[in-house]
C-alpha cells in the first residue's frame, strides 16, 4: 500500500479518458464528491432512460396513437409526484439528521423493521435484475456491432429476407417474416476466407465469449469509489440520447408522416386511437419512470440540496418530452402503407435493415451509454445493501 504522503491531495486527482480528456474529482468530507445541478439532471435522465425508449413506439401502437400521448403524460406526472414524496419523506422527519439516510432507512423510519428489509428487499431485485438486463442487452449490442464491423471488412453482404419498403430509407417487417421459410430470415453472401469466418464464429459467440469481454471493461468500472466520478460519467451516456434523437429525426425528414385517424375501427394499415391493448404501454412506462428506490441517493451527492425538487421535475420532464418525442414521431413516420402500423418492433431499431449505417451506430452509442449507467447501477446496489448490513458502504 502505498503512504500517504506519495498520494496527490484529493483536490489534485484527475481522471484521464482514451480520448484524451480528463476532468478534475471533486471531493469534500468522507471522500463523497458533490455535483452541480446540471450534472444531477443529465445523471437522472441518463439513468432513467435506459432501453424502454426503444419500447415506446411498440407501446404507442399498442394503446392506440391518441391514449398512447394521454398515457405518456399521466403516468410521468403519476411517477414525479410519487417520486417527489419519496423525496419529500426523509426531509420530513423531526429531529433527527438524515442526511446520508438511504431509501431503506426511511421505511425503517415509518413502517419499522418489516419496511427496511421488504423496501431493501424490492430495491434489490430491480437494481440487481436491471443489472442483469442491462449484461444481456450490452452483450447482444456488442456481438452485433462486432459481426457488422467484420463482415463490411470482410466483404460479406447480409441480404435481410423480410417485407419491407424500396428505397435508400428502407423499413422493414421483421414480425411478417413468419409467411417465410423459418430460419431463413437473412442469407449471407461472403467472398472471404471461409476458416477464418469460422475462426471469428468461435471466438465471437453472443453467450459463449462476448459477454465475457465486457468484463475486462466493466469490472475496474465497478470497483471505483466515488459517486462524482460515477454521475460525471454517466452524463456522457447523454449523447446517446441526443444521437437517438437526431436519427428520429432524419428518418421521419426522409420518411415524412402517415397517420390516419380511426377512433375505434382498425383497417389494413392503421389502428384505432383507442385500442384495449393500454396496459401493455403502462407496464412499459411503469419501468421507464421508475428511480425511485434509487432517488434519494442520486440526490444525496447535489451540490445544492434545496434544488433537489426542482432538479428531479427538470429531470422527469426531459425524460417526457424524449419518450413523447420519439414515440410520436417514430409512430407517425412508420410508412403505413405500404406496410401496417402493427409492424413496429418492440425495438423500433429492428424495423431498420442490418446493413442500416444509422441505425449501427445507434446500436454503439446504446451500448456506450449502458456502459456509463451500469457502474451507477453496481454502486447504488453497493451502497444500499452494504449501508443496511455494515453501516458503511465501503466496509
């Protein structure tokens, strides 16, 4: 272990990136860094957006185009106010500093001994399943970005065997694939080495090796302790956020919007605005709004803690109006016809051929930006569980 005396004052630490770049670690006492307003929005829109952005869609043509909107509204609403009481819970109690009180110390607090371990309890298995959704997800667009980027140096053409639109903005069916031979959903067209293909095959397998690299990524990630450092490096994951609105809106220019409304009715292309389907967009956003079990200690590290109510509604506000944004517009653009609005793919990305340059580097920043949240997700599971058991979350 090295002495103390070697180690830079704490207001001298920095962190460099690949990139080149490096931004200073902010500290104060016990070692927590303290961020600014700003970086608490991005740090909660990042963390709450997550993959179900790429649900919305699928969800909007669920309920219908009209209930979709009204749903999207009420339950951001219906998640902010019940957010802003869990909030509100712990600044509320007389008497007593609870300042670094977790979520669980609060149902501690007001329900007994029964509400610290079930509110751990549940808190736990959201954070430890998210975590776990989030692996797969970032193996499934890892072994995608890989075998893209292998097969265009390699020269191997995926034609994609499914309905779909002509055009150099192509859309496509996947679910209408079922009218075609199964199995047979892509044929390869290669003018490579056959053994080396065979070679990336073994080395390059979706279960059996690509999760495995991300350790090598992840794994220092995780074991970093200060939460500044986490929030800093969660913001960037925003770009991915940015990037997906920015391919929203160059494929509705190129597409432009079919909609036709049909209250109750469904024809060929379209659906009613109101369809019987709802609760499946509601369990959606039910998942999409959710932070929280996870609140109280994101906000525990704001600079200015009187700002927090008005920085979470900021925040909830801006993950509205991206879910609104790029359900509606993907919604509205889906060319209907010549394909059906029930074409939208529970990941709308799957609606865009695989040779889609957008949509692969799409598939990247998703990837980037579940790498940045997923270090938050470890250490909000860390402190929780670690704070309940030793008082202390690096014991």
């Amino acid at each position: 272990i090295a002495p103390d005396h070697v180690l830079p004052a704490p207001d001298e630490i920095y962190v460099y990136s690949p990139l080149g770049t490096a931004f200073k670690v902010d500290s104060c006492t016990d070692g927590y860094g303290k961020n600014s307003s700003l970086v608490t929005i991005f740090m909660i829109w990042n963390t709450m957006m997550g993959t179900s952005i790429l649900s919305i869609p699928w969800g909007i043509k669920q309920a219908g185009f009209t209930s979709g909107i009204i749903l999207i509204l009420l339950m951001g609403i219906l998640t902010l106010y019940c957010c802003y009481r869990v909030v509100k819970s712990r600044q509320m109690i007389p008497l007593t500093d609870t300042s670094n009180w977790e979520f669980p110390d609060v149902c501690k607090y007001y329900f007994g001994s029964f509400g610290q371990w079930s509110s751990l309890l549940f808190s736990m298995v959201s954070l430890v399943g998210a975590m776990v959704v989030y692996w797969v997800l970032m193996s499934n667009f890892l072994f995608n970005t890989g075998k893209f980027i292998y097969n265009f140096v390699h020269d191997i053409n995926v034609t994609d065997i499914v309905p779909g639109t002509n055009g150099s903005n192509k859309v496509i069916c996947p679910s209408a694939a079922s009218d075609y031979p199964p199995q047979n959903r892509s044929v390869m067209f290669s003018s490579g080495n056959r053994t080396g293909f065979e070679l990336f095959e073994e080395w390059w397998d979706k279960s059996q090796t690509v999760p495995f690299y991300l350790i090598a990524v992840l794994l220092p990630l995780l074991n970093l302790k200060s939460p500044s450092f986490f929030a800093k490096f969660n913001v960037l994951g925003t770009v991915s956020v940015v990037y997906l609105v920015f391919l929203v809106t160059v494929k509705a220019a190129h597409l432009g919007i079919h909609l036709e409304f049909n209250w109750v009715t469904e024809n060929e292309f379209f659906v009613p605005e109101f369809r019987i389907l709802f609760p499946q967009l509601t369990g959606i956003l039910t998942l999409a709004f959710f932070i929280h079990n996870c609140v109280i200690t994101l906000l525990q590290n704001n600079k200015n803690q009187e700002n927090n109510v008005r920085d979470l509604s900021i925040a909830y506000f801006l993950v509205g109006l991206t879910y609104l944004y790029v359900g509606v517009i993907i919604f509205a653009s889906f060319p209907s016809p010549p394909l059906s609005k029930e074409c939208i793919e529970q990941n709308f990305l799957d609606n865009f051929p695989s040779d889609d340059i957008m949509s692969f580097v799409a598939r990247i920043f998703l990837l980037f930006q579940m790498m940045t949240v997923y270090p938050l997700l470890g250490y909000l599971a860390r402190v929780q569980l670690l704070r309940q058991f030793f008082g202390n979350a690096y014991p």
